[in-house]
C-alpha cells in the first residue's frame, strides 16, 4: 500500500483554505464559465418548462392525443379533467417562479 501524498489543493485541518487560516477570513472562490452557464441554463430550462406546463393542457387539440391517454384509456376521463390540467398548470407556475427565483441569484457569480 502506497501512502497517499497530500493534495496541495486541500484545505487545511480546519476546514479553511490555506490562505484563509493566515488572515482569518475564508477567500471567495471565483465561479468557473462552466458553472456560470450552467446557472443560466437551468434559469432558462425552468422558464421554458413552465410556460409549456402552463399553456400545454389548454390546448384540446394537442392533449387530447397525448401519449398517455393511448396508452391507459382508462385513465382518458381523468387526464382530460379541468381539474388535472390545472395541476399541470400549476407546476408550470412552479416551474417559472423557480426560474425567476434563480434568475435573482445569478448575481452571485458578480464580481466583488
């Protein structure tokens, strides 16, 4: 068995970096363009989910012919129910406060 060599990027036995023990304060770590984006896709994926989520069931001609009702008939009066499609909408609602939500903590990849 190989010893493990310690990894210079670790933080300290404190829990703070290295840096952050000399001076007592913990170091902002800068955001990578990776985690940026992907902060942003998420913001737009939850919009674009809900605004589907929330028109979708309203449109007869669309939801009548949904996959499911082909494949449990039995399940046709329920999946075509105001009451159904309103939950549905309702998570669209969900979907879209959500991305507004994130959208307002994007400001937590701005530079200091």
């Amino acid at each position: 068995m190989n010893p493990e060599l310690p990894n210079p990027d670790e933080s300290t036995p404190s829990g703070l970096p290295p840096e952050a023990e000399e001076t007592g304060q913990p170091t902002a770590r800068r955001a990578t363009w990776m985690e940026k984006t992907a902060a942003v896709l998420f913001c737009v994926f939850c919009i674009e989910l809900g605004l589907f989520l929330l028109v979708y069931p309203w449109l007869d001609n669309y939801w009548s012919r949904n996959w499911l009702i082909q494949l449990r008939p039995e399940w046709t009066s329920m999946l075509l129910s105001q009451q159904f499609r309103g939950a549905v909408s309702g998570l669209g609602i969900l979907n879209i406060f959500l991305g507004f939500l994130e959208v307002m903590r994007l400001s937590r990849f701005a530079r200091p």
